[in-house]
C-alpha cells in the first residue's frame, strides 16, 4: 500500500558511461546549440555527468534552419571546437517532409549511426502515419534501418493513445528512440506517460538525449525517474553502443 511513496531514482545515476545517439549539439545549425561557446559548455557538462560519446544529430527540415544539407552539416561538422570531451560523430534528424526521398536517393550521402541507421522524425501534430510509410519502406529496401525519434511525442501518441498506429511502424521492423528527458518530465506529463508505458512494456530499443540547451543538461542533473523503468532504461543504453562500432565514424 505504501508503494506510492517509494523513492525516486535521481536520473544522473545511470548517466555513466553513457553514449548517446540523439543531440543537437553540432552549432549554428538548427534550434540546439547557438554557437560554439555554447557546444563546448554543453559538451563539458554532460562528460561531467558521464557521458562518454554522442552523436551529433542536427534537424534536416525543408525549409527551415536555412534548408541544411549533408554537405553543409558535414563542413559545419569539420569545425568543431577544439577541447571537446565526448566522442562526437556526425549523423542528422531527417524530417519526413517533401523533401525526405530526395535524401533517400542519394543513400550515399545520408547522415546515419553505426553505418546505416537512421534517424527519422514526424510532425509533433502527426496523428496519422500512413503518409509516410511508402517513404519509409523505399527507404528500408534501400538498406537503412529505421529509427524513429521520440514517439511518445507524437500527437497519436500523447493525445490519443493510438498504439495501433505505431504498430504500422513496429510491424515493418522500424525500432524506436525515446527521449530520455520524456521519462523526467520535461516535455511534459503526456509524454512522461506515454514513454513508462512503452518503456515497460518493451516498445523501444534506443535512447537519446535529444540535448538542445543547458536546460536539458540541468533536468539531466536533477530530474528524477520512477524506480520501474530503471533496468529497462539499461538495456536501451547497452543498446545505444552497438551504433559505436568502427564502421560508424563519419
């Protein structure tokens, strides 16, 4: 009966060692990280916290953040600032916007983890997903394995519970990232339920960050979690090193 007031577990305890697969933390290219002064800042706090390695995984949204390119993420990518801790790689957020295939068609190009996953993103607002499965299923017969970004986000998710909807994409394979900072609160309680329901019941496969700012880094610091989902929280970080491998440097 007393099960209710049973401790939380402080979130920076499972931070140790950890390789993360979501950050934005790559400067002066999307809504993450303003300038280099700023990557750095975040870079040291999160080795503080224990992080060990992460990918840089700025947006590629048409038209927005000046239409950002694999070209261009890839310059920006060869300016780093000297005195990084984490072990950094490149990779990319690819909305599944109009533009999608055309990133897909050029499969030599794409910015992807561990040699050929990528990570993709919906519309938060997204309540259905079948616009986008033609999409998504030319881009898994082009080799890429699938990982969508944070659905515990999505509207047919936080709004509606619609897990038939997800299972549209579980069903092809496609494996899911969850956003950390989800099971913390910070983007809300929907969210937060959403993420310990999926995460107990063995729904994703990897975790990211998804770092914009200090304030991320702070809710890393303080925020707490519910006891349950700590061992399976593990695994999906045990999970994030595959993506590690030599293969995936860029």
């Amino acid at each position: 009966m007393f099960g209710i007031f049973k401790k939380k577990t402080p979130l920076r305890e499972l931070l140790e060692g950890f390789y993360d697969i979501h950050s934005h933390l790559l400067w002066g290219v999307d809504d993450g990280c303003r300038d280099a002064e700023h990557t750095l800042a975040i870079d040291a706090e999160l080795a503080e916290l224990g992080f060990k390695g992460a990918y840089l995984t700025p947006h590629i949204i048409y038209g927005l953040y000046g239409n950002n390119t694999e070209e261009g993420l890839r310059k920006r990518f060869q300016e780093m600032p000297d005195g990084m801790k984490l072990e950094v790689r490149l990779a990319a957020e690819y909305n599944l916007d109009e533009r999608f295939m055309e990133h897909v068609e050029a499969a030599d190009n794409l910015l992807t983890m561990g040699g050929n996953h990528l990570l993709v993103e919906f519309g938060l607002g997204t309540t259905r997903v079948d616009a986008h499965l033609g999409d998504l299923f030319e881009a898994a017969l082009r080799g890429k394995n699938i990982i969508i970004a944070h659905p515990e986000r999505y509207a047919f998710l936080a709004e509606e519970r619609n897990y038939h909807e997800l299972e549209k994409l579980t069903s092809k394979g496609y494996k899911l990232q969850l956003n950390l900072l989800s099971l913390a609160g910070l983007h809300g309680d929907k969210a937060k339920r959403v993420a310990e329901e999926m995460l107990l019941s063995g729904k994703y496969t990897f975790v990211g960050s998804d770092v914009h700012s200090r304030v991320y880094t702070q809710v890393l610091r303080e925020g707490t979690i519910s006891p349950k989902v700590v061992e399976p929280l593990r695994e999906l970080m045990e999970n994030n090193k595959q993506l590690f491998g030599p293969t995936s440097k860029v």
